[in-house]
C-alpha cells in the first residue's frame, strides 16, 4: 500500500535522526515505527477480567510482605533531602 503522509515538523525531525543514526532509509523507520505500534497490543489487552486478576496476583506475590508496620509518610520518605 502506498500512502502520503503530513508531519508536522517536530515529528518530520525525529524521524530523519532516527533514519539518519539507524543507517536505514525514511520509509523503514516509519514502518517500523507503525508495525510496533499495531503489534504492541497484547493478549493482555482482551485479557478477561479473571486472567487480569490471575496476572495482578502474581505481580503482588512476587514482593515480600511485610509483618511490621512501614512509614511511608512524606516526611519519612523525604526526610534529610535538603527541606
């Protein structure tokens, strides 16, 4: 498919630096740029609500509980940086 395509040219910038320091052409960058951007969309983003919370759960069980109380103040968190 052939397409035309207006950046602005902040946009037009980034795009010939990033041709230019890869050593590939324009119009590889572009493509690359929009195949990673339509394959970034994981099974993650059907997941259902069940398979959500399955993730979230082992996300959570990879960090260690804590048995005493933390003070996660602002004060506690910030305290000797120069107030």
């Amino acid at each position: 498919m052939t397409m035309q395509l207006n950046f602005s040219q902040q946009i037009e910038q980034l795009l010939l630096s990033r041709a230019a320091s890869s050593g590939k052409s324009l119009e590889d960058v572009v493509l690359e740029a929009v195949t990673e951007k339509l394959l970034a969309k994981t099974d993650e983003d059907q997941a259902t609500f069940e398979e959500w919370e399955k993730h979230l759960q082992e996300f959570i069980d990879l960090h260690p509980r804590v048995s005493q109380p933390v003070d996660d103040s602002r004060e506690s968190i910030y305290e000797g940086r120069g107030q």
